[in-house]
C-alpha cells in the first residue's frame, strides 16, 4: 500500500519545498483524487492506496504542478516564469510521460485496457 504525500509530488518533479509549497500541492492532490475518483468510480484513501492509485493521484498531481509553475503553459522540459528559472524541472519528466502514465492507470483502474478493447 502507499501514501500520497506533497514530497511525493515534488520528487516525481525534482522540485524542492521552495519551488512549491505543501498547501498548494495539496490542492493539485485533491483536484487529482476528485478526477481519478469520477474516471474510475473508486474511493481513494490518500493514507492507504493501492500503488497504481498513488502512482495516478501523483502523475496527475505532477502535472497541475508544472502548469502552476509555467502559468498554465508547458513546452519542453525547460520553463521560466517571469525572471524566476525553473531549472529543477529539467530532470522531470515530460508531461506527454506523465499524461500517458495518467491514462494508462486509470485504465487499469477501471479494470480494462482501452488499447486492447
């Protein structure tokens, strides 16, 4: 079982507590619970999940939290707001990653594969 927690998030990004702090990451966990809950019809306990649970809250959460620090707009793996540099989100992975990975596990949660439907 695993738990999903704001350090989770910023390490799927390689961001550190200065770069985004745990309340608003907390939001993007929430927002991310509430979507994968309607897609798969579960009840997600954040304490206590499954790991394919925790690994779609976390991708998704991932990605509300790239589009927060770029104003709402990715390109690429190098992103600047204003004068401050995002330079952790280099090593992240890219949001076609994180977004493929989303859909992925919430096909499984759901108990089908849509690709072999």
């Amino acid at each position: 079982m695993a738990k999903v927690t704001a350090e989770r998030v910023r390490n799927r990004l390689n961001l550190l507590p200065s770069d985004v702090d745990d309340s608003r990451i907390l939001e993007f966990i929430e927002d991310a619970v509430a979507e994968i809950e309607l897609q798969t019809g579960r009840v997600i306990d954040l304490e206590n999940c499954e790991s394919a649970e925790a690994a779609a809250v976390t991708d998704l959460a991932a990605i509300y939290c790239i589009c927060y620090l770029t104003g709402g707009s990715a390109v690429g793996l190098n992103f600047s707001v204003g004068n401050l540099s995002v330079s952790g989100l280099a090593n992240a992975p890219s949001l076609s990653i994180l977004e493929n990975r989303v859909r992925k596990l919430i096909e499984k949660l759901r108990g089908y594969d849509l690709e072999r439907v």
